[in-house]
C-alpha cells in the first residue's frame, strides 16, 4: 500500500471531528488506536492485536495524518511502523516528513479492501456534514 492522500477543500470540516470518523471507523473492527495532537495535525494509528501477529513481530499500522485548516482539510493514509511512543517528535516525522515516515508494503486485497472502505465511510461522514 502506497501513501494515499485526499484533500477537502472548502468544506469547513474540523480537524478533530474529522479524526473522530476516523477512529471510528476503525473501532468498528476493534483495531488498537493511538493518537497523537500537533500544532501541524494529527496522528493516528490503527493495528490489528493478536498473538501471531506478536510472535511475527509484525509492528505495522495503519498511520492516518489529518492537517491543515477546516477549508483545506488533507488526510493521508499510509503504513508505517507501531511507535511505542507517540511523541511529539514521532508526530512531527509523519506531518514535516511523510515520505520518510511511511513505507510501502505489498498491495494484499485485506489492505485494498479497507482502504476503500476507509475512504467511503469518511467521505460518507462528511458529506452528511460531519
């Protein structure tokens, strides 16, 4: 999964409502969540917990940056690894740094599959004035 990005512009949306919809999606499929505020953003991450993914040593997540203004809303998924610590200085790497931050994995349809649901049910959320 490459990084994917979206911008809403001119739809008055609000950075903290919109990482809301975000955490609830994922909520709904009992993802771990950890999120992170920055004067740029924020950071949230999603990962599915289980022991063969610990004895795996699979420390992959879903990492969402949501910044900008509520006109001109930018939200970007991506890859990139579990941080134990979600600092200041990890969130500022995904917001200055995307390209650094994320890394790509292989395209699987698992990943395909919510990804596009990701991006309807956030779309849906703020089209029904989030």
């Amino acid at each position: 999964m490459k990084t994917k990005t979206r911008e809403y512009t001119g739809k008055n949306l609000d950075l903290d409502k919109a990482a809301g919809v975000v955490e609830e999606f994922f909520q709904k499929d009992n993802f771990k969540l950890q999120t992170g505020k920055h004067p740029n953003g924020i950071l949230i991450q999603a990962t599915k917990e289980g022991i063969l993914r610990g004895i795996a040593g699979m420390d992959r997540a879903y990492t969402i940056t949501i910044s900008g203004t509520p006109d001109d809303l930018k939200i970007s998924v991506g890859m990139g690894k579990w941080l134990q610590d979600l600092g200041v200085a990890a969130i500022e790497s995904f917001l200055l740094t995307p390209e650094l931050a994320f890394f790509e994995v292989p395209e699987s349809l698992w990943s395909f599959e919510i990804e596009k649901k990701f991006w309807e049910y956030v779309e849906n959320q703020f089209n029904l004035g989030l």
